[in-house]
C-alpha cells in the first residue's frame, strides 16, 4: 500500500514541477516578446523616411512584424520547454546510472571532462 503513496508523491511533484516550468516559460516568453516588440517599433518610428518607407511596402513590413512575433510566442517557447525536459532527463538518467553502477560511469564522467 506504501507503494501507491510514494508514486501519487512523485506524480504530484512532476504536475507541479511541469507546471512551474510552464509558467517560467510563460513570464520569459512574454517578457522577451515584449522587449522585441518595443525593440522593432522603436526602430521602425526611427528609420528614415526617404530610404525605408518609400522602398518597402507597409504590407511587407506588417507581415515581417506579425511572421517574427508568431514565431517568437509559438515556436521558441515550444523548443526551450523541450530542450529543458529532455537536459533533465539526460541528467536523471545520468544520476540513477552513476548510482546504480558507478564503475561504468567513470569513462563518461571522463567524456565529460574532455568535452
């Protein structure tokens, strides 16, 4: 019976890590897309109006806006949050390997010194 106890503990530790982890990537992502966002409007209301705006159409520039946003709240926090899941594994993996055989370890912990 203690068996289901510690795994209902270990489940309701990974739905609060992985929610702590969403909302990480959730107040970076935004304040990263908000600190782009005032960076590319600053730089458009500063470009010079005989040089830029008579060359390339609003439409262009609207689309450059909208194509690096999108790609910025959909696509980077989707990679990063993958990205950190799968360097935790590897580090778990790791850990329960070293502890559960440490002599085969000792040419990894080498690997890793060397790279």
């Amino acid at each position: 019976m203690w068996y289901f106890w510690i795994y209902a503990a270990l489940s309701c530790s990974y739905g609060a890590c992985s929610g702590i982890r969403a909302f990480v990537l959730l107040r970076c992502n935004i304040f990263a897309v908000r600190k782009l966002h005032n960076k590319m409007i600053g730089r458009l209301l500063y470009a010079p109006i005989n040089r830029f705006f008579e060359r390339i159409p609003v439409g262009r520039i609207l689309n450059r806006f909208s194509e690096d946003l999108n790609t910025c709240d959909l696509n980077i926090p989707f990679t990063l949050g993958s990205n950190v899941l799968n360097f935790y594994f590897i580090l778990g993996m790791s850990l329960l390997l070293s502890y559960l055989s440490h002599w085969k370890m000792t040419p990894f912990i080498f690997v890793l010194i060397i790279f």
